[in-house]
C-alpha cells in the first residue's frame, strides 16, 4: 500500500530541503566558494573580511571594482543557515569581534574546515531576466579548509614504501636532518618485522609529528609537510588513523607477517588514504564550484633560500589538485568542477603601495608552471595582490635629502607606530645571495582600531577585484 508523508515529517522535510538545495545548484543559485592556504596566509581575516564587504555591499563607494555593486544591483546581503550541517560552522561572529575589539586582536588561529552561508539579494543584469524575477537571491557558501590536506593528493598514487623512500630523501637534507635526529634514532631501535606493540606505533608517530611541527616553527618556517593532517589534524586530533609514519628502511622483499611493525604502519597508511584523503576530495573538494588560494609570499622572503623554496614547492603541490588532465590521477579518481581558480598574495598592506605590481608580478613567476597546466585544463586564473583588512598607510619620508615612499603602522609586537621602508619585492625568482644583505623585512602589524575604520568598513585593497574574478559573472 502506498505511504504518504505528512508535510511536516522530518523526511519529507529533509527531501525536500536536500531537493531545495539539488535546484539551487541546477538554477545556477548557489555558489560554493573555497578559500585555502597553508597555515597562517590569511583565510580566516579573508574570509571574515569578504564576508563584512558583502554585508556592507549596500554602500558602493568601498568596492568600486566588484560590479554588482558598482552598478547599484545588490539589494542587500545576509547570513543564513548553512546547509552542511555536518561541518562546523566558519566563526565569523567571533572573528569580527576580535577584530572591533579595544584594542583589536587577530582572530585565533583555525585547523579544520567550516564553512558559512550567505544569501545574496540582486537585480539581475539580463533586462529579460530582470521582467521575470526582478530581485533574485544567490546562495554563497564560503568554505573555509587548510592547504595542507592538499599536500596529500600525490600520496593516492604512491605505495607506502614510494612514499617513505620521497620522505627520507628530503629528511637527508639540512635543515631537516638535524631536526629529524630523534625520530630516526627511535626508528632505528626498532626491530620492524617484530609483531606489533601499540605503544612503539603511537611513539614513533609522536616523534615523526614533533618533527613536522619543528620544522613548521618560525625559526624554519618549512611547509612540504605530509601527512598534511600531521599538522593540521582537524576532528582526527589523537584518532589511531594518524598513528603512522614512514620508514628510513623497507625490510626486504617476501615478508608475509600481516601482524608486524613495517605491515601495520603499512596497512595505516593504506587507510588514511582512503579513509582521509580520499574522503576529503570525494565528501569537500568536488563539491566547490570556484577556488581562491591565498599565498604569503612576503613571509617566505623573510625567512631564507631554503624556506623559500620549500613553499615554492608545497604550493605547487598544493596546485596539483586543480590539473585535471585526461591521463593523470586526479581525473581518473575524482569528478572535479571548479572553474575559477584565483592566486592571491596576501598582506600587501606590508608593503608600499608602489610595490603592488612586483609583487603580483613575482606571484605569476613563482606559480608559472602550475598555473599553465591548470589553465590547460579549461580553468579560468587570475592572480591578485591583496590585502583583507588594510593595517598601515602609506606615507613618504625624507632619506639623505630624497623623498622615499614607506608605510606607516603599529608592528604586531609593539604600541607605537613607525614609519619603515620594509624592501621591494623582487620580480624574479631570487638566488641565495639574496638573502645575504638583510634585503627582506617585511613585519607583522596589529589591525587597525575600528575608531580608525571609515564609514565602519573594515579597510581592505583590492577585494573588490576578487569578488569580481570569483562571482562577478554569477550576477
Ligand atoms: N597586515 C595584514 N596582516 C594580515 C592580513 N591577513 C592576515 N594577516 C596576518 O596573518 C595572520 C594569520 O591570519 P589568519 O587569517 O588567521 O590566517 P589563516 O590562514 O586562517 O591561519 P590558520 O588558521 O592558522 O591556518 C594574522 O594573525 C595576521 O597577523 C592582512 O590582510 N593584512
Ligand atoms: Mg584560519
């Protein structure tokens, strides 16, 4: 006999709340925006900022790039209930708090994903459109997640034994050497074909993550770091899915214990794939629509050669999960559909704004290789230099009689302003000689009072371009 559900029922509403959602999708009114980095570029004050300018939308004189409002369209923004209950939600409540707090403070430091939704009310551009709906509404939902858990894609394509052999050989290089001594020495007493004792799983993984958390300390600044969810674990904080590590040696061929050291580090290894990182490209990642991923170049100047190369590379890592070329793994596992992907160097507001161009520029350079192969794929790029909440001013200042421009602001650690020349930003890839005459000085500054914000706006530079790379043509 047939069964009808009552209007109210919890499964008629959950159908028709999942179907609410399936149409939005279809009807081109629902965005899925992600926002990632490695650790401490700059997503939670970007996206608290992003979200604050759309808020704000209404007044047009703050965001004279992002044409919706440009051309007077936006007829107001608000937070809605996001639709993913199963994922935290993005705290842009506490985080504008901290920012308007006296004195202000930067939002805390995040490990995991969370995500926000906003309803976006606008006058259609299409005059057809216009007649029909005159005020539509557009579901944006920002997603908020570490660009470490990137760092794990290639890991879907190497055995354990590949994967331990690429670790090793990175861990034969200073600074990583050095700083990897007490792992191996513990690795080295263990006899891996012994049966299994869950204490040595649980040490050796401890030290193999105290040695990805020293080499990601300030002092080396490294960011090549995998697992990815070694230092940015998210909910799976002490779960026996992280308890692993690769090997310095692969016992030799023919050995059939499935209950010893080297088969359970193995078998652990085999499940955090599929259970973490497979997980997150099939659960999060194919379900973006677009992508903004933002860089700290001026952090990586800061700290030497060495750093500087190592972020080189895990950004290009990072990339890798948006070539989906016919022949390579991404495609044949996953059905992906970003089609905008924005590069963003992060904290401008760090340097005089005649450098603006340089580094925008030394960006292209530096992501050059990635970002031929993604546009290869049909993916639109754009790059951006831009700053999600503006923390200095740029003044000029007299040297040995000649006028110099600088910034002026309040550095991270101190209460007094200064006004400081913080270096120009190379256009080409540096050498290590570079790194040698204190070239780079690029500091950390304290948000702004929100007394100093005009018209209560947090001050940014240029997010008005990114909206309207990320959404504009959505309007
Ligand atoms: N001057 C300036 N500093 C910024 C800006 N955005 C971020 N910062 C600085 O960068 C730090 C990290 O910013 P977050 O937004 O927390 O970075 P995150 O990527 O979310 O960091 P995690 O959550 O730790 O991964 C802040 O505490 C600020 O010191 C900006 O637009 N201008
Ligand atoms: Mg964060």
């Amino acid at each position: 006999m047939r069964q009808w559900l009552h209007p109210l029922s919890p499964v008629t509403h959950g159908v028709k709340k999942n179907f609410d959602e399936a149409l939005n999708r279809t009807l081109d009114r629902s965005v899925r925006l992600a926002v990632t980095g490695l650790s401490r570029s700059g997503k939670t004050v970007f996206i608290t900022s992003l979200v604050h300018q759309l808020i704000h939308g209404m007044n047009n004189d703050h965001l004279p790039f992002f044409e919706l409002v440009n051309n007077d369209r936006l007829q107001g923004v608000k937070q809605q209930p996001q639709p993913d209950l199963h994922i935290p939600t993005f705290r842009y409540d506490l985080s504008l708090d901290s920012l308007m707090a006296d004195p202000p403070a930067w939002p805390e430091p995040t490990s995991s994903i969370s995500e926000i939704r906003l309803a976006i009310r606008y006058q259609p551009q299409n005059t057809l459109l216009r007649y029909f709906a005159p005020v539509n509404t557009l579901y944006l939902d920002i997603i908020d997640y570490p660009g470490e858990w990137l760092l794990d894609l290639p890991l879907l394509d190497l055995s354990y034994e590949q994967w331990s052999a690429q670790i090793m050989a990175l861990c034969d290089q200073a600074p990583r050497l050095a700083l990897s001594q007490a792992w191996r020495m513990f690795m080295d007493s263990l006899d891996l074909l012994a049966p299994t004792k869950e204490t040595q799983l649980r040490q050796a993984s401890e030290l193999y993550t105290e040695f990805l958390h020293c080499c990601h300390d300030k002092q080396y600044g490294l960011t090549l770091l995998q697992p990815g969810r070694f230092t940015m674990p998210g909910d799976l904080k002490g779960a026996p899915l992280l308890e692993f590590c690769p090997l310095l040696k692969i016992p030799a061929h023919g050995h059939k214990a499935t209950d010893s050291f080297y088969a359970t580090m193995k078998q652990r290894y085999e499940s955090y794939k599929e259970h973490v990182v497979r997980k997150f490209y099939k659960d999060h990642f194919c379900q973006f629509d677009r992508q903004i991923v933002l860089v700290d170049v001026l952090r990586a100047f800061n700290t030497g050669y060495a750093t500087f190369k190592d972020m080189q590379a895990a950004i290009e890592l990072v990339l890798k999960s948006f070539h989906y070329g016919k022949s390579n793994l991404f495609n044949r596992l996953f059905n992906v559909k970003i089609d905008k992907l924005l590069f963003a160097a992060t904290k401008a507001d760090h340097i005089t704004p005649n450098q603006l161009p340089n580094l925008e520029r030394f960006l292209v350079q530096m992501l050059a290789q990635s970002n031929n192969n993604i546009k290869f794929e049909g993916v639109k790029t754009e790059t951006v230099a831009l700053s999600a909440l503006k923390c200095t001013q740029a003044a000029n200042t007299e040297f040995q009689g000649q006028q110099i421009s600088c910034i002026k602001g309040i550095p991270k650690h101190s209460d007094k302003p200064v006004a400081l020349f913080p270096g120009e930003v190379p256009v080409d890839i540096p050498v290590p000689e570079d790194w040698l005459q204190d070239r780079f000085n690029f500091i950390d500054f304290r948000p702004p009072a929100a007394s100093q914000w005009q018209n209560n706006r947090l001050p940014h530079m240029r997010m008005d371009r990114a909206l309207q790379f990320l959404l504009g043509d959505k309007f």
